[in-house]
C-alpha cells in the first residue's frame, strides 16, 4: 500500500502539489502536501486502522478546493472533490491494495 506511487502529483487546476509520506509504523502513516507555485495547499492524511484512512485537503490559494477521501473498506477508497473556485477538480475511484 503506497499512495505516494499511485500519486506522486495532483493536480489544482495549473498548479501541481508534491506528496511526501513519513511511515509511522507497518501500516500507518502521514501525507503532507505543499503546492510547488503560488496556489499554496496543504494536504494532510492520517490512518485510522491498518487500512482505512480519511484523505483531507484545504487549499490556501485563491482557488479553494476541498477534497475528501473515506475508505469504504479494507481496501478501497473513493476520492471526491468539491470546488470552491473556477477550477473544477476531479478525482476517481481508487483502490489502495
């Protein structure tokens, strides 16, 4: 299970974000994200068990998105997005195994 290489960047719109991942145990872990240009994001995910996870993402630029990921299961999790700003974002159905 490595998110980081299912995705290395996202997408805001035109500015790409960068994901870095610190391992806090066998299966734990957490995200942070910090946008490369001037559309400035944090993105922060924190394991609740050995597979589920919630996903959250706060942009700090003028093009507010807000991204929310909840696993449905021991192995998948959906992706959805809701833009805030002129910037439509899309995600899609992933599976973390």
């Amino acid at each position: 299970m490595n998110i980081v290489s299912l995705f290395p960047e996202v997408s805001l719109g035109l500015e790409d974000c960068v994901f870095s991942v610190v391992s806090l145990g066998s299966e734990d872990c957490v995200f942070s994200v910090v946008s490369l240009g001037s559309e400035d994001c944090v993105f922060s995910v924190v394991s609740l068990g050995l597979e589920d996870c919630v996903f959250s993402v706060v942009s700090l630029g003028s093009e507010d998105c807000v991204f929310s990921v909840v696993s449905l299961g021991s192995e998948d999790c959906v992706f959805s997005v809701v833009s805030l700003g002129s910037e439509d974002c899309v995600f899609s159905v992933v599976s973390l195994g």
